[in-house]
C-alpha cells in the first residue's frame, strides 16, 4: 500500500495535470478562434495527452491501493497576445511542471518508494520531450517573427499531429 504522503503528493499532481489539460484545451480555443486551425489542433492533443497523465497517477494509485482524489480545478488563462505569448505560457507551464515532477521523485527517493520513482521516471522523460517541443515552437515563431506565410506553414505542419494514445499503469 502505498504511504499517506506520497498519495497526497500524486493527488496534487493529479489536480495540476487536469489543470494543464484545461489551460491547453483553453488555447486550442483561441486559437481556433484566430482560425489557425492548425496550433489549435496540436493544443486541443495536448490536453488530450495533459488527461491521459492525470489517469495514468490516477491508475496507479489505485494499483498501489490508494485512493485518487479529484479536486477543484483553477479556471485557465483565456487569452494571450500573439501566437508566440500563447506558447511560451505554455513553455514557462510545461517549465513549472518539471520541477514538480523533479519535488515527486526527490520523495519517493526520501520515502525508499522504488515503485513511485519508476512510474516517475517516464514523467521525467516526458518532461524533457515537452520542454523540447514547445521550445521549439517558440523558436520557430520567434524566426517567423511578423511574416503571415511563416505562421501559415507552421500552421499546417501542426495539423499533422495526431493523439497517440499512452499505455495506462494498469
Ligand atoms: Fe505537459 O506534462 Fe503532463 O506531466
């Protein structure tokens, strides 16, 4: 059975990673307000990937004999100023999230929970990939700086991406 201090520790994780679903879910719709129809497609995927997190804590505490709790979710931010405003929110969040991914597994160290730091270890990594994808998003922004047709291409190239879904700790 997993111990009362690492449940309330995944529970809050649960909480931010339904709130990271709401925020990208948030922009998607500014962005398909904007029509650009193609970074609201890789946000409205990313929230999708955001609830699938929240599940794969939420499977697992369940597995470990806990008790997932679900709790008020913070209304997300509505609107940015620009594409590029919208992903470094996005960027600095996904930033925010990899320390309290980072705060999970120094506990699970203090706490001997070898089960929890291997489940943590993949958010570790998928940390790194989130950072990297979003940055290289504001990267390609910052590079198309005030041209319509470089939005338009990345536009369409975000268009492609597709939800895959993630195995489940069960
Ligand atoms: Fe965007 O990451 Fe979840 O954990």
């Amino acid at each position: 059975m997993i111990k009362t201090v690492m449940q309330e520790a995944f529970n809050k994780q649960i909480t931010k990673e339904m709130f990271s679903s709401n925020l990208y879910l948030s922009m998607a719709a500014y962005f398909q307000e904007s029509n650009l129809n193609g970074f609201a497609n890789w946000m409205r995927i990313q929230a999708q990937e955001e609830m699938s997190h929240a599940l794969k804590f939420f499977d697992y505490l369940l597995n470990r004999n806990g008790q997932p709790c679900i709790s008020a979710i913070e209304a997300p931010q509505k609107n940015w100023l620009n594409p590029l405003d919208c992903f470094e929110s996005a960027l600095h969040h996904e930033e925010m999230i990899t320390e309290s991914i980072n705060d999970l597994a120094d506990l699970a160290i203090k706490e001997g929970d070898h089960a929890s730091l291997i489940l943590l270890q993949w958010f570790v990594n998928e940390q790194v990939e989130e950072e990297a994808t979003s940055n290289e998003i504001v990267d390609r922004l910052k590079l198309a700086g005030d041209s319509k047709s470089g939005l338009f291409i990345l536009d369409n190239e975000l268009k492609q991406r597709v939800f895959v879904p993630e195995p489940t700790a069960k």
